[in-house]
C-alpha cells in the first residue's frame, strides 16, 4: 500500500489554499516546490523571508516534475502542465492567477 507524507506548504501566514500575507486573491491558490531546497512555499517572498539561500530556478529539462501544488484540490501537477493550463488547475478546475505568469522568471527557466 502506497503512503504519502501531506505536503506541508511554507510562508507567511499561509492558509489551507496556500493563501499569504503577499498573495490572498481568490486566485492566489498555488504553492511552487523550489528547486533549491525541496520545500513548497506559498511564494518568492515567503521563500526568501524563511530560508538564507537564494532560490533557484527550475531547468526546462526537469519541467515534469510535479512541483505545483493546487491549494483548492491538495493536488500536485507537473511544472509542464502548469505552464500550459491557461490559469485553470487541470484536476479541480479552479481558477489560478493568471498574473503569476509575471513571476515565472523567478522560478522556471525561460
């Protein structure tokens, strides 16, 4: 039988959509596993504030990893398929902020 371990998304004040003190729209719904430490955070901000290493990007060549956390339905998705949803998780629908893909650059290498 398989287990999983619940991932635990990290930042400020984070809600249970993964809401922050920085980002709280409705849409705001995401979390990214950063490359550099493995840990899920709500945002850059939050990321930064915790750790006292600088974040890296995610390479083109691991975008199928499933790294994005879909605060609606607790479900990960792949960076790939968050790329390419049109601001819409894949597995619930709900809607995402479709102005995070100003932020890419910051976590997925362009």
């Amino acid at each position: 039988m398989k287990t999983t371990e619940p991932i635990i998304i990290q930042g400020t004040e984070v809600n249970e959509r993964t809401q922050c003190a920085h980002y709280h729209s409705e849409r705001d719904i995401i979390a990214i596993q950063h490359k550099c430490c493995g840990g899920f955070y709500a945002c850059i901000q939050c990321h930064n504030e915790a750790v006292s290493h600088a974040p890296q990007v995610w390479p083109k060549t691991e975008f199928q990893i499933e790294a994005i956390y879909c605060g609606n339905c607790h479900q990960t998705l792949p960076i790939a398929s968050y790329l390419s949803c049109n601001s819409t998780c894949p597995h619930c629908q709900a809607a995402f902020n479709p102005g995070c893909a100003n932020h890419y650059h910051l976590y997925f290498e362009q």
